[in-house]
C-alpha cells in the first residue's frame, strides 16, 4: 500500500528540490518510508509554513548500513521530483491547523 508522508524542508533545501539539484533526503528513519511512496515536502521557514510544498516519488531507500557511514537510526531516501504543488496549504490558516492535516 502506498503512504502520502509529509515533511519539514527548509527553504534553501525546498529550492534544491525544486530546482532537481537535490534527489534525495536525509532523515530520520521514523516513517516505514518505502520505495513507491508520495512524499511531500512542505517548505518551513523554521517558525511557520510558507505555502508552498513539492511532490516526490520515492524511487529509493537506504538504510541499516553503518559500515557506510549512515548512522543508525536515518535513511537516505531517493526521490524523483513531481510537479511543484501549487498553493497546497492556505496562508490564512494557523500553522496548528495546518500540522493537524
């Protein structure tokens, strides 16, 4: 079954994303991500959301190997960038009411 996983990603990382620099996520392991999961990555400016977020297909998932490097406990998640979600969460909605989505 495929999840929709929500993420915090900070603008000049969302910019990377957006821009198909950046193909992949460093995270913590704490989601059961999976390879063919929708991940949308919603853009924080480390106090509120800005509004603007990017769908990503997860294509893959490393994970369970310190003899690389990779802590325990993280992954690194491969992603193939959709088309940016446009206005996905209202401006005029408390960051509260937003998280709760």
């Amino acid at each position: 079954m495929i999840s929709k996983i929500k993420k915090k990603i900070l603008p000049e990382y969302f910019e990377a994303v957006r821009d198909g620099r950046k193909t992949f996520e460093l995270r913590k392991d704490e989601d059961n991500i999976q390879v063919g999961d929708l991940l949308i990555l919603r853009e924080w400016d480390g106090v509120k959301f800005t509004g603007r977020a990017i769908y990503a297909d997860v294509m893959y998932v490393l994970r369970n190997v310190p003899q690389y490097g990779l802590m325990d406990g993280y992954c690194i998640i491969g992603i193939r960038t959709l088309l940016p979600c446009p206005r996905l969460y209202n401006p005029h909605i408390s960051n509260e009411e937003q998280e709760a989505e």
